[in-house]
C-alpha cells in the first residue's frame, strides 16, 4: 500500500494547483517577460514560469529553467541561478531522472553554500530547499539512511528560519522515512510535530498526518487513539475534499476494523475505497484495494470472493505494469486455488508469481545498480567538492594570517593615533582648567568689589553725617559700629570659598539691622534656619546678600505700606533650598519704576549669581538652580517677590 506523503514532488512545491489554472498564470508571465528589459529580472520570470509547469508540463519547465540558469549564468545572478537549478531537478523528478535530478540538487547545494548572496535568507531557504530535494530523491530510490541525513539537515535550516510550513512537510516526510525503517515511534514522533504545525496553520494537509498518525498508532496495539486520529482525518478529507488520500483513508480505516474483528465495516469501507479511486481513475489504489477484499475472503474460506477480487487485482496490475501488486495478486490466487485442492491452477500461478517474482527482483537489482552509480557518482562529487572546501579553507586561512598581521600594525597604529590624541586632549583640558581657575579668580574679586556697591557706602556715610547735625550722636555711633562690623565680616568672608551657614545668617543679619537704622524702620525681617541643618554644613559667603538688597530698595522701600522680609534655610532632599521673600511691589512693577527713574540703582545680583552657581556646579559637578518669581492673590495682583535657590549640600572641611 502506498505511503501517504504531504507533497509531491520537491520543497519548492507548496500549493498544487490545477494543470488549467497554472498554465493560465503560467501564460500572463510569459506576457510580462515579452516586454522585460532588464536581465536579472528576466531570470526571476523564467523560474517563476518553469515554477508554473511543475505539475501540467515538466518538459516546458525543463525548458525554461535551463534558460533561467544561462541567464543567470550569463548575468552572474547566483541566486537565480540556484533556483534554476532547483527547477531542472524538479523537473528531472517529474520524468523519471532520478540521476539528473540528483546532479542539479547536488550542484545547487554547493552554490548556495558557497555562493556570495546579499539575501541571506533567500540562501538559507535555497539550500534547505536543495538538501530536502536531495533527501526526495534518496527517499525514492530506496536509500533511507541518506534520504534522512538531507532531511534532517533541510528541516534544522527551516527551523532556523522559523518556516513551519516548509518544517511541517519535512516532519511528515522523515516520519515516512522511519516508517519504511520500521521505527514506528521516531516515525509517529516526527508525525505528531507535523500535526502540531498544520493545526496552527489550518493546513488541509493535516487530513494526511492524521491518517499517518492513526496508522502508527494502529501498528502499535492502540486501537482507541487510532480510531480517535482516523476520525479526525475524516473531518478534514471532508471540508477539503482529496479523492487520493480519502481512498486511503478508507483503505486504511478498513484495516482498522478488520484488526477489530468487524470484517463487515472493513469489506463497507474498501467498496467505499474503490469507488473513490475509480471516480479519479487511480487503478493503483483499485488493485491495493482489490488486493485487499481478497486477502480477506481467504482469511474467511470464502474463495470463490477471494479469487474474483484477486483475478480483478492481477488483471489492473497487469495493465499498469506494477509488478508489486502482480507478484502479490499470483501468490494469492495460487494460495487460494491450492486451499481448494486444484492443483493444476495453483501451480500455474505459483509458476507465474515465481516469474513475476524473478522480474521484480531483476528491477529491483538493475535500480539497486542505478542507486549504486548515482550513490558513487554522489559521493564522488561530494569528495570534489569537500577538496574544493578544504582547498579553500587553507586559502581562507593564509588571507586569516594577513589579516591578523594587517590588524596588528593597524592596532599599533591606532593606538599611536590614540596617545597622540590622548596627549592633545590633556593639554586642551589643562588649558581649560587654567582658565576656570583663572575666571574663578577674577568672580571671587568681583562679588567682593560689586557685593557692597558704592550707592550703598555713600547712602550710610550719609546717614552718618545726618545723625550728628540732627543731634543724633548715639543712632549715629550704633550705625557707624554696625556698618563696620558688616565692612570687616564682608572683606573676611571674601576670602573663603565656603562659610558656615551660621556666619552667613549673621552677616544678613548685621546687614539688614544697618539698612532698618538707614530707613527708619519701614521694613521688619527675619531669618529662619531649619533644624535639620546641620553646624558644619556650608555655603559660599554672601551669596544671598545682593537678593537681600534688591528685596529692600526695589521691593519693600517703593512700598507706600510696612514691608517683610523672610530669609529662609531649608534642606529638601539631597539640597540646601534658601529663600529670600518680599511682601513689596513685586517684580514686574520694580523692573518698571527702575526703567523710569533717573539715578537707577544699578544690581548686579543675577549676573554675579549665574556665574557663581555655574562655578559650584563645576566644582561639585552637582546641578544648582536658580528662580524669581512674583507672588500674586487671586486677583492677579502683586503680593512681592520670591527668590529660590537650590544649591548643593556642602560641608566645612
């Protein structure tokens, strides 16, 4: 009985379409060819032609895949040319040439491995497609240990590409090949992966699997899960109608109930099987069928069945010329006629199935010598070509000796480069760091010189001079002695770079004392220093200062009422966040009167600011922010001025 197989002819074969609709298709490429210029496109249209002709016309598609592959050849376009090459083996297969076909599968296998392709996918899927193609032609001729080597090799490049379809039909095809090794559980194995695929896939092809999987379990005494598959196979065959597998099916499931001892259903289901083969004149299936009614009617002593249904199976294997099923039907009926004690009719049959015998035997030597020269040919091409790899590997590996020389004097090289490079670079971050130093410098200078501006000594000399014509000797004495301790702590403070907070508390302190002395008490302050501030925690020396002043002339003293002024240290998160807070006439209307005042006080609290907290950043490489914002009610209107810094948590060293 024939072997149920998930495709015919090659890997290049997926979908089978009708003689009718493939030479249609067939005729509109050939139409797009007539007016294609360009060659290598040309090429992937003769094998997509040649593609067209597998199952209506081999002889066309030998045709047009050997002008494929002298295009191909001609434009140097290996990957059409290993598709050609495909195509004239597939072609070969068709009619019959199994040593043809062979030598193109064997040739296209050596190109897509050795071949430069740019589309690495496209190479693998060719040589997967050669060495399955390879591994049919094995499989055919009888050889199973080299049709599963090839087999086993496509499918693990399939894998690779994540192509389940083409995984699907290996598995099934490698079942086949352990099946006719009798390893019926690697076979059912390979079977029920090939399952598991065509479920997710919807695969019709699954039908078969089915029937191959139910037969397995058939062989091995599990008749509940035979039954379970064969019934499964059913339900395909039916939503996708396939005469050829559904007569094996039948025939199939017919031995099922016969193992069962239900010889009726088994005879209902072989009946069922000759009228399907016969509606798709398939007379191989009819004489296997016929064969197999009379095996059974010689099982039951009903002879005279059994020897009609065996004439019937001789006169069909007779007219196809399959010399299997002669030798099978002639032993049968000689079986058969010496049960009966007619001895004349059952030698005349053992005599012709002795023939029958002989001849078969003689085919089977003269393909076992073919198989011989083509394995020969095969591994002698396989020797070439493994010279042609180790020739090339010594190549590959005297030009892998140059390259690592050439790779070590370009390292060297390049580390040459590297320590010049190097060396340039530590100079331009020397000269960076120089000047820095040197800007850092010259800011230290200027917060000391900008921080107490000349508007300011003026003002309180001023104030001096006011207090003693007014009599006011003692304001005049308490001011001049805090205007001195605030000139001593600014030039001692001046000189570090860090300070405790506590010092810089009691210079603002001092300073905003000085300017509530200088006019008149119009503003009140405070200072508020969070508990959580530790006594050695630091901060450059009067930074806050010039807000402090801004927040007084351009804040609280344009103000018609008393003003405030909060001054606060707080730590939030990993940051010291200080404060300086106005109640005066905000931001945007100070920035106003000072564009229409005539002696305009001139601050340059954010420019010193900017530049200093671009040093700490530098310094501590930690960011530090920077913000004024205008307090405003729900009316919009300005409630004062809010500066914020965020700066980096420091400590006295």
């Amino acid at each position: 009985m024939r072997i149920l197989y998930s495709f015919a002819v090659a890997l290049c074969c997926v979908t089978v379409f009708s003689a009718t609709a493939q030479n249609t298709k067939a005729d509109s490429l050939i139409a797009v060819l007539g007016k294609t210029k360009n060659d290598i496109d040309k090429a992937q249209l003769l094998n997509a032609i040649a593609d067209q002709y597998k199952t209506s016309d081999p002889k066309a598609m030998l045709v047009y895949a050997q002008k494929a592959y002298d295009l191909a050849h001609k434009t140097d376009y290996q990957l059409a040319k290993g598709n050609a090459l495909l195509n004239l083996g597939n072609a070969n297969i068709i009619l019959g040439d199994y040593q043809k076909a062979l030598s193109f599968f064997t040739d296209a296998q050596h190109l897509f491995e050795n071949a430069s392709i740019d589309n690495h996918a496209e190479k693998q899927k060719g040589l997967a497609k050669a060495m399955g193609s390879i591994g049919i032609v094995f499989s055919e001729q009888s050889n199973y240990a080299k049709a599963l080597q090839y087999y086993l090799k496509s499918v693990k490049i399939y894998e690779q590409l994540k192509e389940e379809e083409k995984c699907a039909k290996l598995y099934n095809n490698i079942g086949i090949v352990y099946k006719s090794l009798s390893s019926d559980f690697k076979a059912l194995a390979y079977f029920v992966k090939a399952q598991k695929i065509q479920e997710k896939l919807n695969d019709p092809n699954v039908g078969i699997t089915y029937t191959n999987i139910a037969n397995g379990y058939l062989k091995q005494n599990n008749p509940k899960k035979a039954l379970e598959y064969y019934n499964k196979a059913k339900s395909v065959l039916d939503k996708n109608p396939n005469p050829r597998a559904l007569g094996e099916w039948h025939n199939n499931f017919g031995l099922y109930f016969k193992a069962a001892k239900q010889p009726e259903k088994a005879i209902e289901h072989w009946n069922a099987a000759i009228q399907t083969f016969e509606s798709i004149e398939d007379k191989f299936g009819v004489g296997d069928t016929y064969l197999l009614l009379g095996q059974l009617y010689f099982e039951q002593n009903k002879t005279t069945q059994a020897i009609t249904f065996a004439q019937k199976a001789l006169s069909l294997a007779q007219s196809i010329k399959v010399l299997e099923q002669v030798v099978i039907a002639e032993k049968l009926l000689s079986d058969i006629y010496t049960q009966q004690n007619n001895t004349a009719l059952a030698l005349s049959h053992f005599k012709a199935y002795s023939v029958a015998k002989d001849s078969l035997t003689n085919e089977e030597n003269i393909r076992r010598t073919v198989e011989e020269e083509m394995a020969f040919d095969f591994e002698k091409r396989e020797a070439i070509h493994q010279k042609e790899i180790e020739k090339r590997d010594l190549l590959l590996q005297e030009e892998s000796k140059r390259n690592v020389m050439q790779l070590i004097f370009a390292a060297v090289f390049g580390l040459l480069l590297f320590g010049i490079a190097f060396l340039i670079y530590n100079r331009i971050q020397l000269k960076k760091n120089l000047t820095l130093q040197k800007e850092l410098a010259e800011y230290e200078q200027k917060a000391l010189h900008l921080q107490m501006n000349p508007h300011f000594v003026f003002n309180c000399l001023g104030s001096i001079s006011s207090f003693i014509v007014q009599n006011g000797t003692d304001s005049a004495i308490k001011y001049l002695s805090k205007f001195s301790k605030l000139m001593r702590l600014t030039l001692e403070y001046s000189k570090e770079s860090l300070i405790p907070i506590d010092k810089e508390i009691e210079s603002l302190q001092n300073y905003l004392e000085l300017e509530q002395l200088r006019f008149n008490n119009k503003f009140s302050f405070s200072i508020f220093k969070s508990e959580t501030i530790e006594d050695d925690m630091a901060i450059p020396p009067l930074l806050l200062q010039p807000f402090v002043e801004n927040a007084i002339i351009h804040g609280v003293i344009p103000k018609k009422e008393m003003g405030s002024i909060a001054v606060r240290f707080t730590l939030e998160k990993e940051s010291l966040l200080c404060t300086v807070e106005d109640n005066g006439v905000g931001f945007n209307e100070s920035k106003a009167q000072k564009q229409h005042s005539v002696v305009a006080h001139k601050s340059m609290a954010l420019d010193i600011t900017k530049k200093r907290l671009e040093m700490i950043e530098s310094t501590t490489k930690q960011k530090t922010e920077f913000t004024i914002e205008e307090i405003k009610n729900n009316n919009g209107e300005a409630l004062g001025t809010k500066v914020t810094l965020h700066l980096p948590i420091q400590y006295i060293k």
